[in-house]
C-alpha cells in the first residue's frame, strides 16, 4: 500500500508531512483492501483544507475533506470521515450474505 502526501499553494514542513503519512497509514486497518491513499493540503485559504482519497480494490475510491484552524486538525476531521466511509463499506461487505436460514424441527 502506498501513502503520498501532496501539498497545494503553499509549504509544509517534512515533520508534518510524515505525521500525516503515519496518521494515515492505520487506514487499512478498517478495510484490508486498501492499495492508494493520497491526502492533499490546500494551503490556500485562512483555514487549511485537507482531502483523503482512498482507493482499493474493486470498488470506487472513498473521498472525505475538512478544513481546520491547522493542517493537523483538518486532517483529522477527514479522517473520521474516511474511517466511517470504510467501516460502513465493510459491514455492507460482512452484512451481504443475508441472515441465517431458520430451520422449522416442529412436528407437522
């Protein structure tokens, strides 16, 4: 699995960065399926904005943003949404197969 941390109109230093990486790289922990994850700074605007986007196998990629009072911050906020994006995709994956059969060992 690869994590790539990306920044726009401005300047983040390595420590940050790596923080990020570290941060995020506990992502596959909630969908083993994980390959990519990228997270782009925005330092453009007065508040930072911060994207996730994770992409894995066989499905579509998995997309949350927030923007904070620091970088650190927002990429908090974006992941608690990620990680609720992917814990509600592998429920759906675990939940697929349908509840169990009910055998009837009544007498007829």
């Amino acid at each position: 699995m690869e994590t790539t941390v990306t920044v726009k109109n401005g300047q983040l230093p390595e420590s940050v960065q790596d923080i990020l990486r570290h941060k995020a790289s506990k992502l596959p922990r909630f969908f083993d399926r994980t390959t990519l994850i990228q997270v782009i700074a925005d330092m453009r605007h007065d508040q930072p904005k911060v994207e996730i986007i994770v992409s894995a196998e066989q499905v579509t990629d998995f997309f949350a943003t927030d923007s904070g009072t620091n970088v650190v911050s927002a990429f908090d906020g974006a992941m608690n949404k990620i990680e609720i994006q992917l814990k509600k995709h592998k429920e759906k994956l675990k939940g697929h197969r349908g509840p169990e059969p009910k055998i009837d060992l009544s007498p007829e």
